[in-house]
C-alpha cells in the first residue's frame, strides 16, 4: 500500500503553489540526477522545458518557470534565502545562461527555451517535459506530472519507484477513514496514537519530533514574517498586504524580535470575542501572504491552502489553551496529516484535478480533525470535523485572477480556517451515531464532484473569477 507520511503531507518549500512551483522544482531536482546517473553534466549543450496544460495556463503567475530554473541552478527550496530568488532569476535572464547544478555553465535564453503548451497531456493536467541536448547529438528527455502538494511523478500511482513515495506495510495500513476507526478501536489509541505507530515504521522518534519542530516552527515564522511586512504583494494586481495593519490594530504597533516573542504577546493579550475571527483570519493572511511573494512556507497539504492549517492550531494555543506546548502541535499535525492522506488515496489534493476543493477544502477537513483531536473529541468526532469541513467545500472552483495565488486564493484561507473551527465544534456537540454522512462517502462525493467540474474551473484561469475581473480592473 502507498505509505503517506506526515512529511509528505506537510512539506516545507516556497511559494506560490504546491502543484505548480514546488512541484516542478523537485521535478528539475529529479531530472538532474537522473541526467548525471546516465551522462555527465558537462556534456549537456543546449536545454529545452515544456510546459503544459494548467502549468501552462496558469504557470507564469505561478512561477512555474522560475521554480524549475531554481531547481535546475541546484538550489533547495527549503533551504534558500528566498530573498535572493529575484537576483538569481535575473542573472539568468540578464546573461542568457544558466550553471546547471552551480558547476556546468550553458546557454540559456529564458524567453526562448520555456516553452507554454496549452494542450494537455493524457495523464494529469500539469505536465512538463525537460529536454537535454548532448554533444553527442543524442537527447535525454523525461515527463513529470505535478500532482499537488509537491507530489512529483513520472507514470501511474502503482508504480512506486516513479512516484518517490514509499511503498510498504504499515503496522497500521491506512487507505479509508473506515480503516482508521477499525484501528483506533482494535488498539483502543487516538487517531495520532495509530499515525504515530505507523510513522515510527518509518523513522525514529526523535527524528519524527525534530521533523514535526521544524514544520511548526517554520509555520510560526511564516505567520510572523506575514504579520510583519506591508506594501503590496508582487505580480501586477496591486493587492494589499492586510496581515500587517490587522496585526497592529489587535496587538498593537510594538515590534517583537522572534516569532515566539510574537507568539507569547499574544497569548498574554486579553482577546476578546469579536477579535477571535480577526486574529484566525490575520494568521491565515499572514501565511498567504508569504506564499503569494515567494516565500518559505509548509505545504499544508498544498501551498495555496498553506494558511488554514497553521491559523488553527493557532487558535488552539492563543484562544482555547494557552499552556498548549510541542505535544499538543505534534498531535495536531499527525491527527491533520492522516485526513490530508486520506483524501490524497481517495480523491485528490491537486486543484488542477480537483478544483479549490481539493485544497482549501480538504485543509480545512485536516485543520478540524486536528483540532477536534486535541479538544478531547473521539476518533469518531474526529472524522465527523473532518467531513463537515469538506462536505461545505463541496463544489468550491479553482480561478485564480491573473493566474496568480492572491484572489479569491488569500481569503479562501481564512474562510477555510474559520470553517474548520465551525466544524469541530459541530462535531463535538454531536453524537457520532447520529451522522448521516461518514467521512468516506464525502470523499468518494469530492472526487466525483471533481470529475464532472468542467476544467475551467481547475487552475486553469478559464473561467469563474479570472475571467469576471480583468486585470485592469485591478
């Protein structure tokens, strides 16, 4: 069975998109070292990239073609100062070559050598195809499709060694949440008790624990970056950063060295309940935000859903438990990261096949079971949040203005966090046996609801909102 770690599910990388920017990034990644394993870098003369479909489409106010240029220079999207993206990106442009992997130098127009391919290829609609010509005349081409969520493959899911993820038995083997309830009963555990058996398959538990501290620290950064910056994001829309001014108008004008001394001050603030929707809203701007302008993020389960997830367990530790510590992130995180996985195996995370419903939608299902989690609810509870998270997503268009994650993406953030905490509470006011929807049939409803969306409203910037508001309304 494909084996879905937490780490899969939430992976940290840089804005805009999962699907459409850290995706082709791991896939220009990928395609170095399958070039180097057959001929050697320096004998590559000339580069070609094709892109296709929604990458295509969409790709340009992604930063499709930026992200795979990044990945072919050799650099880490979780590693780079994304302040020096721009600069790189420049040179290339500005001296018409590119140093594939930082040690082999060649010519590269960046205008000329991207090519944007409207048609789609049979297998997913975002597709891309790298071409190396070599000194021996001969081509080294591969095709990869991003699937969503940084989810980078070559063929079908049944091939394991094409799809990078791990393929083995879980002690807990997971594909449905009927399956997750079954085990949660037999071994009378939570449903992070039974994630965290099966993560333990995989890694020990102090690498589990370093891993979780690094998404949620890189999380809380993210939220204190977005808090902290203003102006207007880049792209040509002219939106303005609103997490700035909302930060102030709740907290104040003081400035704070470190997310965690941000954090604290406002976990010591008196928020009272008005404020409670402006501070989720102000954590999910904040987060999309950084997305938008090329910033370091967690791919919660996609980059343009990033903002829910970490709003939530936000409002967990400033509103509901202010003594909530790294055991309360952990369970949160490994309780969300199964009903991301769930819906991964199920339907899909990928807007391009799925529609906003495959990201805000399904964040939202993960955010409410996280939280239903750690506010005592049973398993049970558990997948109820998770349902009536998605169930009121159901049918939710992916159109992006101007192709760029900024309308209706940053406020969809919001929306889906503000939901998920509606839903938990629904679900913990609730007696499990009077639930008429279980979580698989909402599943099973979201993929076929993406089946019979036309692919206007899929990434695709045909149709909905990208095409009611015109660039030059903005």
């Amino acid at each position: 069975m494909e084996c879905i770690s937490v780490f899969d599910m939430l992976k940290i990388g840089v804005g805009p998109s999962s699907s459409h920017t850290l995706g082709p990034w791991r896939a220009a990644e990928r395609w170095i070292e399958e070039l180097k394993s057959e001929h050697p870098l320096d004998t590559v003369k000339q580069l070609k990239i094709h892109l296709y479909g929604s990458l295509s489409l969409t790709g340009k106010g992604h930063a499709t073609d930026v992200a795979i240029i990044l990945g072919l220079l050799g650099e880490d999207p979780v590693t780079i100062d994304c302040d020096t993206i721009s600069d790189k990106i420049e040179t290339v442009k500005l001296k018409n070559e590119l140093w594939l992997n930082k040690n082999h130098k060649i010519a590269f127009n960046f205008s000329k050598d991207i090519h944007f391919h409207k048609d789609f290829l049979p297998f997913h609609s975002n597709g891309m195809r790298l071409e190396a010509f070599l000194l021996n005349n001969t081509v080294f081409t591969e095709t990869y499709y991003s699937i969503g969520g940084g989810f980078v493959v070559k063929e079908e899911r049944e091939n394991a060694k094409e799809n990078n993820l791990i393929f083995k038995q879980f002690p807990c083997p997971i594909r449905t949440g009927e399956e997750l309830l079954k085990f949660c009963s037999e071994k009378h555990m939570s449903v992070s008790e039974v994630v965290l058996e099966n993560e333990l398959s995989l890694r020990n538990s102090e690498e589990i624990n370093q891993g979780i501290q690094h998404i949620w620290e890189t999380m809380l950064e993210c939220m204190y970056i977005g808090c902290h910056t203003e102006g207007k994001l880049p792209g040509g829309l002219n939106v303005k950063r609103r997490a700035f001014e909302l930060n102030q108008k709740l907290l104040g004008a003081q400035s704070y060295n470190t997310p965690k001394e941000w954090l604290e001050a406002i976990r010591n603030t008196e928020v009272k309940f008005r404020q409670i929707i402006k501070w989720v809203s102000c954590f999910a701007l904040a987060v999309n935000e950084v997305n938008a302008s090329l910033g370091r993020v967690v791919t919660a389960p996609t980059n343009g859903s990033a903002g829910v997830i970490p709003a939530v367990l936000m409002y967990y530790m400033v509103i509901e438990n202010h003594d909530a510590n790294f055991d309360d992130v952990k369970t949160f995180l490994l309780t969300a990261s199964e009903i991301g996985s769930i819906f991964k195996k199920g339907a899909t995370i990928s807007a391009a096949m799925g529609g906003c419903q495959a990201e805000i939608g399904v964040s939202s299902a993960m955010a409410a079971a996280g939280l239903t989690e750690l506010m005592g609810g049973t398993p049970e509870q558990v997948l109820m949040a998770a349902e009536i998270a998605m169930e009121h997503h159901l049918g939710l268009t992916c159109d992006p203005i101007g192709g760029l994650v900024q309308v209706p993406c940053i406020e969809r953030n919001a929306m889906g966090a503000i939901k998920a905490i509606n839903a938990s509470e629904l679900a913990l006011d609730t007696d499990p046996s009077d639930a008429k929807v279980p979580l698989d049939k909402v599943v099973n409803t979201m993929w076929e609801t993406a089946k019979d969306m036309s692919s206007k409203y899929k990434e695709t910037s045909e149709g909905g909102l990208a095409v009611g508001v015109f660039l030059s309304d903005c």
